[in-house]
C-alpha cells in the first residue's frame, strides 16, 4: 500500500497535450492523493476517511440525529454538475454527496488519476474526469462544459508559501487567475455557479485578516468573487470560515464516520462578511448542494460557520430556512 503524502506537492503540473479529453474513470490508475490546509492546520481531531467508503454513509453520518431525508434513496437527476477542486477537502464531499444523491458529476482535475483513488471505479455515467489546470485557459475547452447544467468551484491553495504553491500555484493564480479563467469559460446556459470563497475577503485590510491576507488570500479571493457577480452568470457565493473536518484521504478510513460532527452540527449563515468563527467542509459540501436548488440564493452571497446544537443535516426544507433567515447586510 502506498504511503500517505500529507502537505507534500507530488504531482507535477505539466500540461497535457489533450487538456480537454475526457478520461474514464475506470481506467484510471491509483494514486496517492495529497492535501494539505489554508488557512489552520487544526482539523479538530478528524483524521480522515475515504470518500470512496463513505459515499452511501457521509452525510447521514455527518448529521447523525438522522433526519428522515439521511435515509433517503434519491431519484436519478437530471442534473450533471461540474466540480472544480473535486480532489480537495470541500470537493471530495462535494462529489460524494453528489454520487449519493444519483447526481451526475463532472470533474476537471489536475490530476485525474486522483479520482479513482477517491471515489473508486464508478460508472462513467455517472462520474467524468477531465484533466485540466485554471491557470490554463487552453484547459478550460468548451467540450468540458457540454451538457453541464450547474457548476460548484471549490479550489484554492495555501495562505502562506507552502508546498502546495509548487508551479506558481498561489492564491493570485489560483484564486484570481483560475477563477476568473473558469468563469470566463462557463456558457451562459448554465443554472447556477456556486463560488466557495471565504469569510474575511471584505477585510482583508483589517486585523486580524490582514495577517491571513499577506500573501494576498483574501484579496484575491473577493477579485474572484467580483468577477463572478459581474459575469452574467447565475451565481452563489459561500465564503466559509475557518475550515475543519479534514481534508480527508483514503487512507483512514471510517474515523470520520466514528468521530464526525460532535456537538456542533448546526449551521448559522449569514450575509455581509460579519460572521466569524469555523465551519466544518462537510457543512460547506452541503451548503453548496443545497443552493442550488433553492432558487432564491442565486445572485446572493453567504457566510457560513458550524456552532453547538443539532444541524440541518441535508433536509432541503431546513436549509431553505437557513438561507431564508440569514441576516441581511
Ligand atoms: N482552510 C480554511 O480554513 C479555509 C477558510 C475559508 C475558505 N477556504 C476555501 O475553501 C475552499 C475549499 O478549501 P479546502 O481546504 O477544502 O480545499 P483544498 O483541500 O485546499 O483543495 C483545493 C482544491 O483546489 C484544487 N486546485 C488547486 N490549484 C488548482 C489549479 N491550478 N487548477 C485546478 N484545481 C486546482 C486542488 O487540486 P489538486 O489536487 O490538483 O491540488 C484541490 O482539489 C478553498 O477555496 C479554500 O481557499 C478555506
């Protein structure tokens, strides 16, 4: 068995001669994924789990009071949804959820042999991989966007110089340049573009965000945003706070479903950068799901954090009502 690669950059960042060619999942290889944190290494004593197991598990698990819809077998949709940042902490739940739900995915990944490392052989109906780098316009060909009905973005990369900006992949070119290359590529066709940005970007002058600003973050995150709102395109935006609960990998498998959630299962969201405090990327994965069917959260844009107390779990109607009550600015 491979060895876990946690915070290391081992993949190299050529282009491929055929950016846009779509790649069965089944026959890819198995690779090492890595991960590695934004902005706090802290992961409140979630060690990981794998995606690939979790698929049927990770949300009932996650909102364990088990409402009626954790039991629920979902209807084939006839969505298919686009994830960006498939292979990080928020993406890879993202994609399990969507799985779970029959939804359709599409992924554009770096590497796209990360997919089958984390969401197994799956039917290419159900899930596509194409190989592809935001920073490259030339990845971002039209053939990815076909049929796509509803996009979910989830990159990003360290705060502060790390491994991870390997190539040039820093905040600037990944949170500015390769959103911006995305959105500058997407159809108009599309029925909504759910941006995961962060709590903070309208401060990033202000303590303390001006420290998690240095190297740019924050800044080039709301440039993104604001290219999104300007875009045309139908759009939410959630900006997370701090992050916990993974990134996960494969490699620990079941700690999640054993440890997840704890006491702070509930959800708080609000508008206009004024929360601060954490929020768990499972919380953030179904936030993202959830937006977009709830018509009312296209053009607008959220913050959102976990506190004590029980949680939505992926009852639509409660998250309606989250959305609905968020204070506005
Ligand atoms: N960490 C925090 O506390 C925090 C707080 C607020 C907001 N956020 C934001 O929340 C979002 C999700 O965070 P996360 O920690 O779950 O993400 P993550 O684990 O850091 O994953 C980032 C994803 O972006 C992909 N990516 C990076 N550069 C790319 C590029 N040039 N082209 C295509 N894909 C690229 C990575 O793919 P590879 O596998 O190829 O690297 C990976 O799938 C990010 O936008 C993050 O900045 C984080």
């Amino acid at each position: 068995m491979a060895a876990k690669l946690s915070f290391a950059f081992p993949f190299p960042l050529e282009r491929s001669s055929k950016p846009f060619q779509r790649i069965s999942v089944l026959a890819l290889p198995q690779l090492n994924p890595c991960y590695g944190f934004c902005f706090s290494k802290r992961n409140s004593g979630f060690r990981g789990l794998s995606v690939n197991a979790l698929k049927e598990e990770v949300i009932q698990s996650a909102n364990s009071e088990t409402t009626p819809h954790s039991q629920t077998t979902f209807p084939t949709s006839s969505k298919l949804v686009l994830v960006i940042g498939a292979s990080g902490g928020v993406g890879q739940l993202v994609v399990a959820s969507l799985l779970n739900r029959n939804i359709k995915s599409r992924l554009l990944l770096r590497d796209p042999g990360k997919a089958t490392t984390l969401f197994g052989n799956q039917d290419e109906e159900k899930l596509q991989v194409f190989k592809g780098d935001t920073r490259n316009p030339a990845d971002l060909d039209p053939s990815i966007f076909e049929g796509v009905t509803h996009v979910i973005c989830c990159t990003g990369t360290t705060a502060f110089p790390s491994k991870r900006w390997k190539g040039d992949n820093t905040p600037e070119r990944v949170d500015w340049e390769g959103v911006r290359n995305l959105i500058s590529a997407l159809p108009s066709s599309l029925k909504r573009v759910v941006l995961v940005s962060s709590v903070g970007v309208t401060k990033f002058n202000e303590l303390p965000w001006s420290i998690i600003n240095l190297f740019g973050v924050l800044k080039y995150k709301k440039k993104g945003e604001d290219f999104l709102c300007k875009s045309g395109l139908p759009f939410t935006i959630i900006r997370a706070g701090r992050l916990t609960d993974g990134p996960y990998t494969s490699y620990d498998l079941n700690t999640f479903l054993k440890a997840t959630a704890g006491q702070r299962r509930a959800v708080l969201i609000g508008q206009g950068d004024k929360l601060v405090g954490e929020v768990s990327r499972l919380v953030v994965a179904e936030a993202c799901i959830q937006a977009l069917e709830i018509e009312f959260t296209e053009g607008k844009i959220y913050e959102i954090n976990s506190v004590e107390g029980e949680g939505p779990g992926t009852d639509p109607e409660k998250w309606q009502e989250l959305f609905k009550t968020a204070p506005a600015q």
